[in-house]
C-alpha cells in the first residue's frame, strides 16, 4: 500500500510538493514525508538493549532484519502507556530502517513546501526545532518532524562525522565560492564545519532552496559567474523550496545551468535518484558520507575548469 501511495510523487518532478503522513501522540497531530516511510504496522514485542538510549525501546525483528524501535512519545517529552493498539512507522533514511512508536496513524496528505513554515524561536525556546516546519493539511495544524536531527540526537555516531574528512590528508585551501541550501542547523553546521575541514573557505549557506534561489537570481549578470558560485549543493527537504524544486530552476536556467550541482541527501533511494537525474543533478549523494561528498566536489570541480579551459 505504501509503495503505491509513494509513487504519485516520485513520478513528478520538481513539483515543489511533499506528501506527508499524519500521525498523533497523545491527541498531537505529527507529520512525516512519506517518502521517508517503509510501511507501517501494528507494534510488536520489543526486546530491551542496555545501555540504549531514554528513548531507544530496543529492538525486534519483523521479518530477516532486526530493526531498532524508538518510543517517539518518550523522545518528545510526551510519555504515555505502551498498548497493543499502537503503531509503529518504519523508516528507511540514510541507509537505515527505524521503527517509531506513535499512537495512530491518519490519512496522507499532499501539500506545497511553501505552505510549511519554519518555527521561531518562541516555540524552540531560541534553539533548534526537532520540527522541520508546521503545516496547515486538511484544515488542521501538523507539526512534521525532523526524524534526521532525531536519529543524529539519539545515535550521533551515524550522523556526519567531521573524522571522515579528516582522513583524506593535508589539503590545499580552496577559496572557490560553495553555497549550500540545508534547513537543519544542526546539520548545516556539521557540512561546514567538514568542508572548512576539507579547507573549503568560501561557504554560502542558505536555510532554504528558496533563499538560495533568491541570491543566485540577484548575482550581477555581467562578469564570469563561477567568481560568485562555483557548486551548489542541497538538501531535498527544506520549507518554501525543496531541493528538487530547486535542481530543475537551476538546471532549466540558460546561465546557471553550468553550475555543478549536487543533492546531498537522507533520502537517496533508487526511486529519487531516478527523479534527480531527471532534474539535471550532477551527482546524488547519501547523507551522512561527508568524506565521499568532498570526492565528488573535488571532481566535479576540476571537470568544471577542464571545460571552460576548452572553451
């Protein structure tokens, strides 16, 4: 049933659209991207791992895989009695199948990114939101969670891991001007904090595909445009504009369809990747493999100077 649903969205391309699963804790309505959705089941027995996190309940196996189930009422502060009746959303996203315990789970709806706003501060308490935005579907409120900084809080090992870069040796400073759209500043300050490792020095980075969007539009038109952006790389899921939505204004641009561009995202699947390439991505990458994203930028880089060398 899932795969069918999924495959509306993953047929059209650029479309600025995410389907969102609702689902509630404790009478809350949550949403989550179905792309990100394996499939959903009743909740089974779980058997405890020491040491786990609060909100690690453990592990079970459903089928050939065991796969790890967080209590997403205890990880949100909202803990409640476990019962049979409850659901548990299995995930796939970097690389990784997750089980989440909610209560229920409701209808999918498919909204616009523009209609997702980013929440302030006043409800973050002037940090971070584990909410990737919130989302006025079918005439209700939803809060769509940021199930990555989720996982990278719980699990911070299978986040981007700055050692990774730092096994690639001593490397010469690069002052070529890099902008990058991610709308999670935990993760937004990971990448930097990896490529300034890689000694890339020029970092632009945008909360959105739409304020990135934005900039480029306003660069002078005269002069060569790789002096103000030489590669560009995004995240898909973003507020106002997603990554792919993003790739096709870039790559359907007569000027700034020369910029190398690379998505760098959880959810890289067979299907996306397909939708990428579509779009005129020049490389898809999986999140967190920060050590192979500084490879491909190396490459597309040089390919990039070879080309105009020619030209």
């Amino acid at each position: 049933m899932m795969e069918d649903q999924k495959q509306g969205i993953l047929l059209e391309s650029g479309t600025n659209e995410i389907e969102v699963m609702k689902f509630t804790i404790g009478g809350n309505l949550f949403g989550i991207n179905v792309a990100k959705v394996l499939e959903i089941m009743i909740s089974a027995p779980v058997k405890p791992m020491p040491h786990a996190h609060a909100a690690v309940e453990g592990i079970f196996k459903p089928r050939d895989k065991v796969i790890t189930v967080v209590d997403l009422p205890t990880y949100l502060g909202m803990e409640s009695p476990k019962s049979e009746k409850d659901i548990f959303i299995i995930t796939n996203f970097n690389k990784m199948c997750i089980a989440f315990r909610v209560h229920t789970v409701d209808r999918i709806s498919r909204i616009s990114w523009t209609d997702i706003q980013k929440p302030d501060k006043t409800v973050s308490g002037g940090t971070e939101s584990v909410a990737t935005g919130i989302a006025q579907c079918d005439g209700e409120l939803v809060t769509i969670l940021d199930f990555e900084r989720i996982v990278a809080e719980i699990a911070p090992e299978t986040s981007i891991q700055i050692s990774e870069v730092e096994r690639l040796g001593p490397r010469d400073r690069n002052d070529r001007p890099i902008w990058v759209a991610e709308d999670s500043v935990l993760l937004s300050k990971m990448i930097a904090d990896s490529l300034r490792k890689a000694n890339y020095v020029n970092l632009h980075m945008f909360p959105n595909g739409l304020e990135l969007w934005e900039a480029l539009t306003a660069l002078p038109t005269d002069g060569p445009l790789e002096k103000d952006v030489a590669l560009i790389i995004t995240d898909i899921e973003m507020p106002q504009m997603d990554g792919h939505r993003l790739t096709k204004l870039v790559k359907d641009h007569s000027r700034f369809k020369q910029v190398p561009l690379v998505i760098f995202s959880s959810l890289i699947s067979e299907e996306m990747r397909t939708k990428g390439r579509e779009l005129g991505a020049d490389e898809q990458l999986t999140k967190p493999e920060i050590g192979h994203l500084v490879d491909v930028m190396d490459h597309l880089l040089e390919r990039f100077d070879q080309r105009h060398a020619k030209a």
